[in-house]
C-alpha cells in the first residue's frame, strides 16, 4: 500500500508535507516512541513511493519542529511526541504547514507589536484592550473562539499604521483563523492553567503596548508565539 499515491490530485509541492504528516502519525501512534529511531531514507522512499528528497524535506522539516533529531552515523531519532488530541483536531498532514506559518507570525507580529508600542493611537489601544478583555471574558466562561483570538492579533497589526502586516497574516492558503482553531482547542483540551497562560500572554502584549515600550512588545508577542508554537508541538505540556 502506498499511502501516498492514495491521495488524490496531491499537488507535488505537498509531497514533503504529507510524508510529514504520516511519520507524525506514526509517532503519535507509539510506533515511534521517543528515543527510537525512524527507518532509514531510502526505507521510508520505498514505503511511501517518493523521491528520497521529498524524505530529506519531510524529515529536515520534522527536526527544524523539534521533533526528530539526526545523529551522525547513526540516523533519525525522535525526540518527542506532540499533543495526542492533535489527531482529532487537526488533518496531521496540515501540521507541517501550520508550524511554517507561525514562522512568518514570529517575525511579522513581533514587529507589528514593537511598532504599535510605538505608533499606537488612543483609539488603537482602545480597540486592542477591548479585544483583549473579550477573549478574556469568554475563555472564563469555557468559550474557544478562534475569531476572537484573530480580532486581537489582528487589532495589534492595525495599530502599526501599516496594512501590510495585517495583509501577511491573511494569505491565501492559510490564515490566523485556521490556525487558531488549532491552537485553541489544544489549550482548550488542557488544563485550567494552560487557559490562563495564554490570557496572560496576551496580557503582557497589552501592558507592553500601553506603555509605549516597543522592546518589551516584541519580546512579549514573539514569546507568546514560541508558547503556542511549543503547544502544539510537545505533548509533555498537556496536563
């Protein structure tokens, strides 16, 4: 069986990321606990009908992760296995992808929020405090909703006085909203403190925000992205 040649009208550029996706299966499977070590390049090219760099893509992709390392001479070890739940709420093959996007989140949202800090208008802070306590308020009353988290980075994007930065956030294959959907019913499943971290992150942006301290912004929202980024990724973060 070839479970890569099953998927129809698979655009070749994706081919990495459904290699991706089938080794994180694999892993959140047991089949690949952490410590032991992945087939061999030229088994895995075999087992999924694919070149042998579309396997060196997927699993440099799976190390730049966090969740694979590469010992010389030795091969492919896993390091770590994420989120159990993630199966459930997400397509795995999608993960890969989100993990790219929050790449360019970390470099366009920290800059935006240094920005804000300081460019922001009364009436920016306004929107953004407003958008922060609304999250608040509904993740206190059990409520996960990814438009809400978007309004707030979004709000964020727009205090700079630059549409681009919103622009970059909301391409065509992948937006803050999909993503988010993610990101917030992972630390929905989680503990009641996980919820209270992210508030809390959030809260650090705004505090940073208001105080006009641009370094202190960047260094509040590239941290919380890291967090949300680390979620998603390490299981051992679950309660």
């Amino acid at each position: 069986m070839n479970p890569i040649a099953d998927i129809p009208e698979m655009r070749p550029s994706s081919y990495a990321d459904q290699v991706y996706g089938h080794v994180l299966q694999d892993i959140l499977k047991g089949v690949f606990p952490p410590g032991s070590r992945l087939p061999s390049e030229s088994d895995l090219s075999d087992r999924f009908g694919v070149s042998r760099p579309v396997i060196r893509d997927a699993l440099a992709r799976l190390r730049l992760d966090g969740l694979v390392e590469a010992r010389r001479g030795s091969g492919t070890y896993v390091l770590t296995t994420p989120s159990r739940s993630l199966p459930d709420l997400a397509d795995l093959t999608d993960i890969s992808r989100f993990l790219r996007y929050q790449e360019l989140r970390f470099c366009v949202e920290g800059n935006a929020a240094a920005l804000a800090a300081e460019r922001r208008t009364d009436k920016a802070l306004g929107d953004i405090i407003e958008a922060h306590e609304q999250f608040s308020s509904q993740v206190a009353r059990g409520l996960f909703l990814p438009e809400s988290d978007r309004r707030f980075h979004l709000s964020i994007a727009e205090a700079t006085g630059n549409e681009f930065f919103s622009m970059a956030l909301e391409g065509p294959n992948v937006s803050l909203s999909s993503f988010m959907n993610v990101s917030l019913s992972l630390t929905r499943s989680g503990s009641p403190a996980r919820a209270r971290k992210v508030i809390c992150e959030h809260a650090d942006i705004v505090e940073a925000i208001r105080n006009k301290d641009p370094i202190w912004a960047r260094v509040a929202m590239e941290s919380h992205i890291l967090q949300a980024r680390r979620r998603m990724t390490n299981g051992d973060l679950d309660p």
